[in-house]
C-alpha cells in the first residue's frame, strides 16, 4: 500500500499546478497556523533540511516529512484531497482558491 495518495481532485489540481509551474513538491506542515497541511511548493522554493526525509509521491511529485514527526504517521496512509477556499496562503495551490487537505486512514499490515 503506497504511503502517499490523492484524490482525483487533488491529482487534477496537482497537474495543473505542475503545467504551471513545473516541478513542485509537497511538505507535510505540522505549523501552528494551519496545523497540519499538505503544503505545495516549487522545486527550489523550499528548502529541505537534513532531517526532512521523502515518505512518498503522488503524481509525480515528492511529499517530504520532518523526522521528528514520522513516528506520529508511520502507521497512517496520507490522502491528500482538495477544498475550495484558501487556507495555506504559502501553498501554491492558493492561487487556485483551493487547499490542500490531508484525510489518513490506517494502513493494513498484510501478515
């Protein structure tokens, strides 16, 4: 089971964004702000440090996450989905009057 997923919303958007503006990556956000979000940047826009570490992708692009907090999702599946409005105005998907969601669900251990 893939750790990272979208909706068919999310995957519209996403591709949008990434005729757009090329490359793009997501960072899983644990802010105080917006709490947690999927938040959607350029390549090269973002800088990843050395304890954030690639957990997935999804349409092409990269969903990174903090080590730190990896311990809190290990067992979740990530599934990013789409609202309208916008919420994380550093998320490029703002430009749209859109947000990026996360909805997880327990990943099956198949033994």
């Amino acid at each position: 089971m893939e750790k990272v997923v979208a909706t068919k919303e999310a995957r519209t958007l996403i591709e949008q964004l990434q005729e757009e503006y090329g490359t793009i990556l997501f960072i899983h956000s644990e802010g105080c702000c917006d709490g947690t979000s999927p938040v959607c940047m350029t390549e090269g826009d973002f800088y990843l440090g050395s304890q954030d570490e690639k957990i997935g992708e999804v349409s092409g692009s990269s969903y990174y996450m903090h080590k730190a907090n990896f311990s809190y999702w290990q067992h979740l599946q990530i599934m990013i989905d789409v609202s309208d409005g916008m919420g994380n105005s550093f998320s490029l998907e703002s430009t749209k009057n859109k947000s990026f969601v996360i909805r997880a669900t327990e990943l099956i251990n198949d033994k």
